[in-house]
C-alpha cells in the first residue's frame, strides 16, 4: 500500500467518528478511478471496514455512496445517514472509535493482519499495539506507534516514522 492523495487515515475525524472520512475518500477515489488495487471497499465482505461502518450507522453502503456522488460535504452526509439510519448516542460512538482503532489488535482479526503484515517489508518494523489502521497508515508512510523509551523510566512514548503526526 501507497500514500495516497486524497485518501485520509482512518483516525481522521468526520464530526466526532473515526473512519467514516476514509470510507467517503475511497468511494470519491475508486469513482475517479484513483483508488489503487488491493484496497477494500464496499460492502461486499462483511469484514471490510465499509460495510462494519455503514452498519453501525444503520445505512446501506449503496446509500453512502449515492450521498458521495451527490456531491454533498462530508458532514451532511453524516448528518444525513444518522437522520436515515441511526444517531449514535456519545456512549456508542466513543466504543466505535475504540473499535475501530484497535481492530486487529488481540481480537480475532489479529492472525490475518500478522499474515498482512508478514507479507510486506514492513514485517520488521517496531510495533507496539498494531491494529489495522495503523498497519495502513504504516504502509502508506504515515504511522506513529508507541515504542519503549528507556530514558524515560520505561514509558512507552510516540515514535514517528514518516512525516505526518496524526
């Protein structure tokens, strides 16, 4: 995986979720034909972060993606899917983003993003904590993970790779 312009990481915000941004960049993305192979989207695996999305937001992905083409601002496609499917209440958003987040990282995706990541030159990198977004933004050059600082009495502290800080 490529950093690719356009494309936000999954810990980038739109109102107060993670992801959603992301979901709504690589439909915008994949319609302009800029979305590389090997990125998943839509629904069509019930894993893909996509279709976990558009779920918790009580919408169809087809929906989200006629919004995108409608040319509507990120925002009030969020506002329009909370209207159509569901709001989410403050409690049920802060367990998505930790969902979200985490995913990846000792639960049942574990062994195939290890797989994922085993795959790639990246299988030596320091990790601490690796969940699925956190591969992506490592692949795509823009990663921040938590690395044992002995100077600091065993604190583990941010390490970047790459140019952006979250």
């Amino acid at each position: 995986m490529m950093n690719v312009d356009g494309l936000r990481s999954g810990y980038a915000k739109v109102g107060a979720l993670f992801f959603f941004g992301r979901m709504l960049d690589k439909i915008r993305l994949a319609d302009q034909g800029r979305l590389p192979s090997g990125y998943n989207l839509g629904d069509q695996n019930p894993l893909f972060f996509d279709g976990v999305c558009c779920r918790f937001l009580g919408v169809e992905y087809q929906q989200i993606v006629n919004q995108v083409r409608a040319s509507r601002p990120d925002e009030e496609i969020l506002e329009w899917a909370y209207q159509a499917g569901k709001r989410s209440t403050e409690d049920e958003i802060k367990f998505w983003n930790a969902f979200i987040t985490k995913c990846g990282w000792r639960d049942q995706s574990t062994a195939s993003l290890n797989r994922w990541r085993n795959s790639s030159a990246w299988s030596t990198a320091p990790m601490f904590g690796p969940s699925s977004i956190s591969m992506t933004r490592m692949k795509a050059g823009r990663f921040r993970t938590l690395a044992y600082d002995e100077e600091r009495c065993g604190a583990f502290t941010p390490k970047y790779f790459g140019a952006e800080k979250i």
